[in-house]
C-alpha cells in the first residue's frame, strides 16, 4: 500500500503529468475536446484493422459488403475529418494554455507582499522557463507543440488499440507486443539522458543568450553599444551561448547505441512470437483470411508505440509547468512578510503620522551580513527628515523597509506607536508617496504616469505643477516614442513626472512621502523651484528625503546621518553644523563650490562656506 502511494506519487511529480493537469485544470472545457478527438483518432488503426479485415473476410465468404463498407467510410471519414478539427482545437488550447500560464506567473510575481523572492538567485532559471517558453528558443511554442503531442499521443494509443485487438488471436499477444515496443522507450528514456535535456547548464547559458540579444535589440544599451564598441561581442557573445544552447540540448538527446541494440532485440524477439503465432493458426486453418488480415495489421500498428517524438515535445511544453510548480510556493515564500498580530490589521494613520525605527537591524535574504544594526531613529508627526551618507549605507533600505518590502530581522518599525506589521498593509501601502531612485519610467500617456490609476484633471494638473511638468506634454500624449505620437523626454523630466506621481497621491491621501534622491537629476535652478513647491504640497506629511545634494538636504526639518547601519548624527541644519561632526564634514566637502538660488531666483556660487 505504502509502495503504491509512493509511486502514485512519482507518477505525479512527472512532467506530463504535470502539463496535462494543469491544463485540465485551467482551460477544462478545450482540453476535454482535445482528448475526446484524439481518442477519436486513436482508435482509427485499430478500426482500420477490423473494417479491412470485415471487408475482407465479406469478399471472400461472398457476404454482403455493404455493411463493411459504410463501416469502412466511416472509419475513412473520422481518419479525414479528426486530424483538421483536433489542429485547429489543439492551436486555440496551446494559445489559451500559455496564456493561463503567463498569468500564473505575474501572480506569482506580483502576489507577494514582500519582493524577497525577486532576488533570488536560484529561482531564476525557472523564472526564464516559465517567462521565455513561447518565444521559440529551446523549443516549439505550446500552440505549436500542442499538434506535436496531439500525433504522438494519437499514435501511442492507436498502437495500444491495435494491440488490444490481437487478443483475440492470444490473449498473451497483446502483452507480448506492449513489452517489446514498450522496452524502447524505458531503454532509450534511460540511456537518452533526455530527462536532462532542460539542464541548469541549458538554461544558464540560455539566460546569456537572451541577454545578449537584449542589449543589441533594445534602445537603453544602445548608446553603450556604439561607445564601448560592443556590437561585435555581443554578436559573438550570442552566437556563443545560442550554439552551446543547442549543443548542450543535442547532446543530452543522443541516443546510445548499446540501448538501440538492446531495444532492437527485444522488439524483434516479440514480433517474431507474435507472426509465429499467426501464420501458425493461419497454416492450421484455425483461423481465416479476415482474421489474419484483421491482426496482421493489428499487430503492425502496435508498433506505434515505440518510443518516438511525443517525448521530445512533452519534455518541451512541460518544463514550464513544471517550472512555475517550483516557483509558486517558492516565491510565496520568499516574497511572504511576516503575519502581523491582530486578523486584518490595524487602521493605517488617518494623519501625517510619527515614524520611529526602533533597534532595526535587517540583512537582505542570502547575504551575511546586516545592512542595518541597531538602528534608532524618531521622525515625528507632519516634519520632515533628510537622511545622508555614503552610498550603500542603507538609505535606500531604511525607504524600503519602511514600504514594509521586507520586514526587519529584529526591531521594530512603529507608525505612531503601533508595529508596523500590524497595520492593514494596503491601507498602509495607501498612504505612501514615494520617488525612487530607480524609478519606473512607464510607456503610457503622461496622465497614467503620474496617477496609473487614473485621476482628475484637477489633481493631475496640480501635481505636475509642483512638479514643473506642466509644460511637458499633453495628459494624453504617449511618454514612448514607440507609440503614435508618442514623446521621449529627458533624465530630469522624466524625474519632474516621478514627482508628479508622488505628488498626485499625496493629493489622493497620502500622508507619508519618501524621496529618494528626487532631484539628482534636476538642474539646481529647477531642484530649487521644485523643492519649494514639494514642501508646500507636503506640508501635511511626514516626509523623509534621501539625497547627497546639500543644497536639498538643509531645506529639510530635521538631518540624520547614517554610516554603518546606524545612525551617528541627528539634529537641525544648523544644529549637526555647530556639532562639528561628519555631516559638517560631508557638508564642508560638497560647499567648497556650490551653488545656490537666492530669493530672487539668481544663482549665487560659493567658494566656500
Ligand atoms: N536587494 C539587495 N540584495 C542584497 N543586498 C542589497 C540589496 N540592495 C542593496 N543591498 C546592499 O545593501 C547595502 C545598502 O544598500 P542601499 O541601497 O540601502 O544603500 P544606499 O545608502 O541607498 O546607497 P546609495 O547612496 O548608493 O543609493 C549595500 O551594501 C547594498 O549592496
Ligand atoms: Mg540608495
């Protein structure tokens, strides 16, 4: 009992088992159609079989032949008729298969409330899988496959039809004849090492072959491209891998001679008993002219299941499905946040709320050491705080996890008092603005880059507004050149839009704004002007500004310093100035020669403090 569990398991875990009840699952109408036509054809040899063998047998005996003969026709018929129409489902179902499939995989990308599982190495050859399956490089498309696996299904089971037919001549015969043809597939299966034909190596070098097509096909390399003189080696760099590619996939399909020879033997050896038979009770008289017509072709379409190209197009269309089993519980887990205490969460702060990290320390999922430890920091209600420090100190991380991406390893981040894993987190996520660093530039009109939501005019113009994007273009002109009418825009500009979004949701009720480094890219006259506008649209928040612009940073209420994880300096502008500590220092080294925007707009450059 234990044993038959086990293998039922086993069985379950293959990958065509696999494809075939996911699609039954998903699409289950279609896939019903498909495996009723397929049966359909599957029976056409064997009744081809018995149809001759009735006609046959009519002729000989003098019979009346119409009765065969409309059976024949029919049989004749389904053989025309199925083969178009099961194409023609087989092509919908593929379509409508990988569709169901790449939704399963933005679910499972977008789903979880944490992005841990975006970052994790060894699951992103499974991710290239289940993402690339349809563009054609390691295999047919589904829709394609779908008429692959359709005619090897058909002529497998046609073959165990026919084969089911013989019993009449023996009852062993159809056995005799399974095992024989059978063989081949467990010897070539065994000896092909074609399981392996989706290797970690085929898909790595798989993943460097479509990168290199990437940068040499998609505009943001291409200036890096010409300028480095790269064009050459990402050909070679290509060709390399696509080569390897299929090398690596042609190799674990080889087929070792020793095992042909072995599956030869084997499939000669039952055959030869099974004819013996035949032309024994043929001589015999036991049997007449039908039946011998009947089995020998019988017996002849048994051969149909030899091991054949159905495995080589289920090992292609399964991988995917099995891929995306692998990634979804892993990416629910990897991108899952801790479970907060109360069932649904606290209500997310109605007002600009205080904000406290209180003895933080977090590390990224996989790597050792800590990126925060023991970090304090208090931002009270409705200020706001600037954070400095060197890159990679963990700015980014403290906006992070204050997004609650990942939750801290320890500590607690509290929004006015209460632990933030605690709140109902879209309510929370609601009541965040953000700008980051590595904002989104979205080919969509400029009204959905700023609200992709969607938004009033009202509120769509006061943002870009504050944001010095009123100029820039029509709310509905396409922020895309790829699109009609479609505009490109620069760094800077496309900076003002971030802000704009950020702005457009303080507007929509967000009570808490991060900006990390949202003016790096503005000239100083603009990052002046914006900045004035920002803090006016933000008066009613509490905001935490990440910049290594000092001109920027001094304009905010409060200024912390972080290095190491921690934070080594808070106080006012003025107040870490007179500290005389490392935020004077930072300070002192950017305003040797900086420049400033007096109250009337003039620029006014320092040579020093
Ligand atoms: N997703 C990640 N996985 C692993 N390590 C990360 C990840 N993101 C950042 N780090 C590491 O964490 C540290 C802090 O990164 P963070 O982005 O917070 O720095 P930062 O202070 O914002 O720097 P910068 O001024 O360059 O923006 C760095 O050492 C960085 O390499
Ligand atoms: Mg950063």
């Amino acid at each position: 009992m234990v044993c038959r569990v086990a293998s039922l398991g086993s069985v379950r875990e293959r990958p065509s088992w696999q494809f075939f009840a996911a699609m039954a699952k998903s699409v289950t109408g279609m896939a019903t159609l498909w495996w009723a036509i397929l049966l359909v054809r599957a029976l056409i040899p064997a009744a081809i079989a018995v149809t001759t063998g009735w006609l046959v047998g009519s002729v000989q005996q003098g019979a009346e032949l119409g009765p065969p003969l409309v059976g024949f026709a029919v049989v004749f018929l389904a053989s025309q008729v199925a083969p178009p129409v099961h194409q023609v489902v087989g092509t919908l179902l593929g379509h409508r298969f990988s569709g169901v499939l790449n939704e399963r995989l933005m679910t499972a990308t977008t789903g979880p409330d944490g992005i841990g599982h975006l970052e994790r190495g060894d699951l992103t050859n499974d991710l290239t899988t289940a993402r690339d399956f349809d563009l054609g490089w390691t295999g047919p498309p589904m829709y394609l496959n779908m008429d692959f696996i359709a005619a090897g299904l058909v002529t497998l089971l046609g073959g165990i039809a026919s084969a089911v037919v013989l019993f009449g001549l023996v009852w062993w015969a159809p056995l005799v004849l399974l095992a024989a043809w059978g063989s081949t597939h467990w010897l070539l299966r065994e000896s092909g090492v074609w399981r392996d034909r989706n290797t970690a190596e085929v898909k790595t070098a798989r993943r460097h072959t479509d990168y290199a097509y990437n940068l040499a096909t998609e505009p943001p390399a291409a200036k890096e491209v010409r300028l480095f003189g790269l064009g050459e080696w990402l050909l070679e760099r290509f060709t390399r891998h696509r080569l390897q590619l299929h090398d690596l996939q042609y190799r674990a399909t080889k087929i070792r001679e020793r095992s042909l020879v072995g599956a030869l033997v084997l499939v000669l050896a039952g055959n030869v008993l099974v004819f013996w038979v035949l032309a024994g009770r043929a001589f015999d008289g036991a049997i007449g002219l039908q039946a011998v017509v009947t089995y020998a072709g019988a017996a002849f379409g048994a051969s149909a299941t030899a091991f054949g190209g159905l495995s080589w197009a289920m090992d292609g269309a399964a991988a995917p499905v099995v891929a995306l089993n692998t990634l979804e519980p892993a990416m629910a887990a990897g991108g899952a946040l801790s479970p907060g205490r109360p069932a649904g969460g606290a209500v997310a702060p109605a007002s600009a709320p205080e904000i406290r990290f209180r003895d933080v320390t977090f590390g990224y999922p996989g790597v050792g050491h800590p990126v925060l430890e023991h970090f304090d920091l208090t931002i009270p209600a409705g200020t706001s705080m600037a954070i400095v420090g060197q890159n990679g100190a963990g700015k980014t991380t403290v906006a992070k996890l204050l997004c609650r991406l990942y939750d801290p390893d320890s500590g607690a981040i509290e929004i006015d008092g209460v632990d933030l894993r605690d709140l109902d987190l879209p309510r929370w996520r609601e009541r965040l603005a953000a700008v980051f660093q590595d904002f989104v530039r979205y080919e969509l009109p400029l009204r959905l880059n700023v609200a992709p939501l969607g938004a009033d005019d009202a509120l769509l113009a006061d943002a870009l507004r504050a944001a010095g994007a009123e100029r820039l273009a029509e709310p509905d002109t396409p922020m895309a050149k790829g699109y009609p009418g479609g505009i490109d825009v620069s760094g800077g500009q496309w900076q003002r839009i971030a802000l704009a979004r950020a702005v457009a949701k303080v507007g929509s009720g967000a009570k808490v704004v991060l900006l990390d480094e949202p003016t790096a890219m503005l000239d100083v006259r603009g990052e002046h002007e914006i900045f004035r506008r920002l803090l006016e649209a933000t008066v009613d928040t509490t905001t935490i500004l990440v910049s290594h612009r000092f001109s920027t940073v001094r304009l905010a209420q409060r200024i912390c310093v972080v290095e190491h994880g921690q934070v080594v300096e808070t106080g006012s502008h003025d107040e870490l100035i007179a500290l005389g500590g490392r935020y004077r220092h930072m300070y002192e080294l950017q305003a040797s020669r900086f420049v400033e925007v007096d109250e009337h707009g003039e620029e006014v450059v320092h040579e020093s403090l």
